[in-house]
C-alpha cells in the first residue's frame, strides 16, 4: 500500500536532536514534532512503545520515528535505532518522556484543557502523516537541511 506520495515522505536515514531554534516559517522543531504527533494521532497513525514501534519499523510502514534520550535500557535505544538506519527511516530524539506521551495521547485532559495523568513514553512513530500541514513540512525540511 505504498504511493508516490508516500515515498517522497521518507528520506534517507538520520538521527537528530530537536532544538527550539526557529525555522523559516516561524516554528520550532519541536512545535512542529508536537503538531505531527498530533494531527498522526487524530488520524490513527501512531504506533507507541515498543512492541508497536517495532513492529511498524520492520514493516516499513513508519515515515519518523521518535525516541526519547533519557532511556535507561541500551537495548531498546539500540533496537530502534538499528531498525531506523536499516529502512532509512528519520529518527529524532526527544528530551522528556512525560512530555513525549503527552504529545503521543497517553493522558488525560482536565475541563480546563490541562493533561493529566501522563504516561512516560520512550519510543512513537508516526506511520501516517494524516493532512499535509506546514508543521510537516517544517520537519521535512529540516531533515533535508541535515
């Protein structure tokens, strides 16, 4: 089930840090990351932690893969990013855990619009974009510029 538009999605493989400095359009990297992770998820493209991230990984069905720095099991970091370089999928490293399940849905959201009750998540990958937006096309060019 692979399109042209698909394959022009993915690029070739690389692992990179996301910083807030601001692109041409105005937003951060990580506003844009936030903004992907979310409309994926209203579109039913993510798949989160491992088994799903793996999974989804050796299919070849991710387009980016987002794994979290402060994971304390060298095997996991390995296994993602092994699978990533083997498939040329763009991986990119996130600082907190709480606020990459947050990103991901894995909390509850309060009557005034707060999360609560946020699960840690290590790894989330964005198998379907859903609509072309200009977050994704920031994160597009900023792997190009890498």
């Amino acid at each position: 089930m692979s399109t042209a538009e698909d394959e022009t999605v993915v690029i070739e493989n690389q692992e990179v840090e996301v910083a807030a400095d601001a692109s041409a359009q105005g937003m951060s990297v990580e506003e844009a990351l936030q903004e992907v992770l979310r409309r994926a998820l209203v579109h039913d493209g993510l798949a989160r932690g491992l088994r799903e991230a793996a999974k989804a990984l050796d299919r070849r069905q991710a387009h980016l893969a987002v794994l979290v720095e402060t994971c304390t099991e060298k095997e996991y970091i390995k296994l993602v990013e092994a699978l990533c370089a083997e498939h040329n999928i763009n991986l990119i490293k996130v600082s907190d855990a709480k606020k990459l399940g947050e990103w991901a849905g894995l909390c509850k959201i309060d009557r005034e619009g707060n999360a609560r009750k946020v699960v840690a998540c290590s790894c989330v990958v964005v198998k379907d974009f859903g609509e072309e937006s200009e977050a994704m096309n920031v994160l597009l060019d900023y792997f190009k510029s890498r």
